[in-house]
C-alpha cells in the first residue's frame, strides 16, 4: 500500500506537507464526488474540533500538527465525514496504537528530538472494510438516484442552443443536443445528476465561457462562433468538476473514468495467454532535483544534473556505499529541501528555489550531505512528488536483499500485489451493479 498523506519535516510544524507533491506536467485531479454528508461540519477524531467540509485539508492539519495523526488515501475515501465518525467512537473504545502504525522521525538522533506520529491506513483489515462500506453505500445511493431519474416522467427543460423545449425524460434533451447541435455528454444512462449537470453548462454559457477550452469572451455571438469554428462542442474532460456526474467514477476507489473506460472489459474472459510482445512503454519524463528540466531518458537527466549542477547522484551512491532503501530516503529528502527553499547540507533557508540553487554551486555544498542519520529516515520511504520517476531509476545491488533492513524497527507496509483478474470478477460492486441492472 502506497500512501499517499505524507508529512516531513516533523521537526518544525510550519515544514508540513500533508500529501505528496506533484510535479505541474502531470496533475492529477481527483474526482470531486457528491456524497450525501457534503456541506456538513467534519468533527477531528481526537477531540471535539469541526471544520467545513469543503476545507478538508484545514482537518487534516490540525491532525498532524495537533495529534501526529496522518490518515493515508484520504481523497479515495468515499464518505470522508461517515469515517471519521466511526474512528472517532473506536479510538474511545481502544488506544490508538491499537489500529495504527507508529512513524518514529529521528530515530537515530537524540531523545529529545524523537517524535512519534501515527498512522491509519487500510493495511488494517477493519480501515479497509470500512472504506469498502462506504464505497458501496455511496455507489448505492447514486444508483438509486440515476433510476429515479430514468423513471422521472416530470422532466422539462430547454435546450441550451436553441430554446427548444423538451418534456417527459432527460434522454429526450441530451439526445436531441448530440444530433443537432453535435454536443454530446455521454450516454443519458451514463449520467446522474442530470439537472445539476446542465446548469453547470447553462452557468458557463451565460457567462460567456467555452465548455471546451473554457475561455471567456466578450458576448454570445463571438463564443458561439468560437465553439462552432474550433468545434469546441464538447466538455473538457480534464476539468474533474464533471467527474461527480458520470456513474463511472463511482465504480471503482481511485479511479477516473478516462482510466476504467480504457480498461477492456474482455480481459477477464478472453486471451489467458500473457503475450507482451505488443507492449509499449510510456516514455518517462524524469525532472531534474534542482530546476525544471526534463528528460526522457533517466542518462540524459543524469548528465544533465552532472554538467549543470555538478551533482553525481551514481558518485554518491558508491561513495556512500548506498543501499537501495537509502537511495530512495535521500532522493526524498533532497526533494523535500529543495522545495522548501533550504539548504539540505547546512540548513540555511532562502527566499527562492534559484537562489538555493545558486548557493549550492558557490559553497560546493551541491555534493556535500549531513550525517546519514539526519535524512536516513523512515519518513522518507514516502515520496515528496508522488510522480517522481527518478526513484523509478534508482539501482538496486544484487548483494542486498529485497527490501528495507531487516533489523529495522520499522515497519514498511508492502504494495498491494493481488490477483487484480480475481477482485475483479468477485468485486461486490460488480455483483452490486449485475442485481441492479437485472432489476431493471
């Protein structure tokens, strides 16, 4: 299991970063999904502090900063306020070290600046079998939704393009709006939320706003020539607002409907022969640890770092006599540093990340690093950029064994390697959806 809430920097609250960071070429949003506890005030699990729903992360701070609670996955969490209530009423019941992990920071440093933090995740069989429950009531609650509006007879709307009125049920509009004015949304089964749905698009029409690019302009007649010469007739699919409207997105934890859309359905079925001669890797785009260049090719980003920046990582790693585990810690730490505008060898701090760099080169403290024991740390397992594909490249020596030191106190929760053909096909969502559409 991967987790993704991270914090570091433990040792100063104003250093804390509650996810990983992700590098701006490759942003990810997540799925903004209406759950019937939406709106509602979220109460801190350790004591009676609420936030807003819609300010999650002031939640998830106070957590960290407060209680040394970190809670992994958040945004896969599919009713977030209906679990906290629930860890809420067990860690009255039992000690919170009876359900999470303990991330001890410093560990080889002094006592005094030792610190404990916990953290919850669904390699706890009981965390897991909640977020399934909560994952299946919300995929209930809009499948019960999209068949009350499949059924509703009481639909009357106008088309957005050109007035006409529809009545009797959405199909009706969405299909007319796909034939003659080539905009189509997906399939009418495909959507819940229909009437939210269309005033979100009316809203940004009336504002002057194309639904594709989503630029603004100055009235009607120049936007509808823009969408009609671009044909921009069409959503964005990169604006996740829209995700909370397509049943897809609520069919599997963490994933986008672009990623189970691609997923071919006959897998489970058909060709049992693992043949990978047809296999095309994606290219990897490494960034450099000190500015923003990328490379397609871990040696050029490499060279990259060695000519411009005079950092040999490779150097290090022998110098050092660098295992695997401790090549990932330092590569997060550097990461971390940098983002923070610090020095990681003298912990001077600057106004900018360029002025970092640039005081790196005139000390020669560029390949200069603390004790071991101050980034060889068990915070740094987590990534600082979830998206890093240097740590994708970092070499691994056949004399070490296969994972972090054994004599290590600390636990390292492994990545889930099921059988994913097997979820699959015994998914209780699945069978969820096969009684429902027997039902109808």
């Amino acid at each position: 299991m991967a987790a993704q809430t991270h914090c570091t920097s433990l040792r100063a609250k104003q250093d804390c970063i509650l996810e990983p960071l992700c590098f701006p070429e490759h942003l990810c949003g997540s799925a903004s999904l209406t759950s019937s506890s939406d709106g509602h005030p979220v109460t801190c699990a350790l004591c009676s502090d609420s936030f807003p729903a819609s300010v999650k992360e002031q939640l998830l701070k106070h957590m960290v900063l407060d209680h040394k609670l970190v809670i992994a996955d958040v945004k896969l969490i599919a009713d977030f306020p209906r679990y906290m209530l629930y860890w809420k009423k067990r860690f009255t019941e039992q000690p919170i070290t009876d359900f999470c992990s303990i991330i001890k920071t410093n560990s080889e440093g002094p006592v005094e600046q030792q610190e404990h933090y916990f953290l919850l995740c669904d390699a706890l069989p009981e965390d897991r079998i909640l977020r399934e429950q909560l994952q299946q009531r919300r995929l209930e609650e809009v499948l019960d939704q999209q068949q009350k509006e499949r059924d509703d007879t009481t639909f009357h709307r106008a088309c957005m393009f050109c007035n006409e009125e529809f009545t009797g049920n959405r199909s009706s509009l969405l299909n007319h709006m796909a034939k003659e004015h080539s905009f189509s949304i997906g399939l009418p089964d495909n959507i819940v939320y229909c009437n939210k749905f269309l005033d979100t698009l009316e809203w940004k029409l009336e504002n002057m706003q194309c639904l594709y690019c989503e630029k603004t302009f100055r009235d009607k007649t120049t936007l509808k020539d823009h969408m009609r010469k671009k044909q921009h007739r069409r959503i964005n699919a990169r604006n996740h607002d829209y995700d909370r409207f397509y049943v897809i997105n609520y069919l599997e934890l963490g994933k986008t409907w672009e990623e189970v859309q691609s997923e071919d359905d006959r897998e489970l079925f058909e060709d049992e022969d693992d043949d990978w001669s047809d296999w095309q890797a994606h290219p990897v785009c490494a960034v450099c640890l000190f500015c923003e260049q990328q490379a397609e090719t871990m040696e050029k980003i490499y060279t990259h770092m060695e000519e411009t920046h005079e950092f040999d990582l490779h150097k290090l790693k022998t110098d050092l006599s660098l295992k695997f585990y401790q090549q990932v810690k330092l590569v997060n730490y550097i990461r971390r540093e940098l983002h923070q505008c610090r020095c990681y060898c003298c912990q001077e701090r600057f106004e900018t990340k360029e002025e970092l760099v640039q005081h790196l080169g005139n000390t020669g403290h560029v390949m200069q690093l603390p004790e071991v024991s101050h980034w060889d740390q068990p915070q740094y397992y987590f990534p600082t950029y979830e998206n890093d594909a240097l740590l994708t490249a970092l070499s691994d020596s056949e004399s070490e064994p296969e994972g972090p030191n054994p004599s290590s106190e600390v636990p390292v929760i492994a990545e889930d390697i099921s059988n994913l053909k097997v979820i699959k096909q015994t998914s209780v969502l699945n069978k969820l959806l096969k009684d429902r559409g027997g039902s109808n």
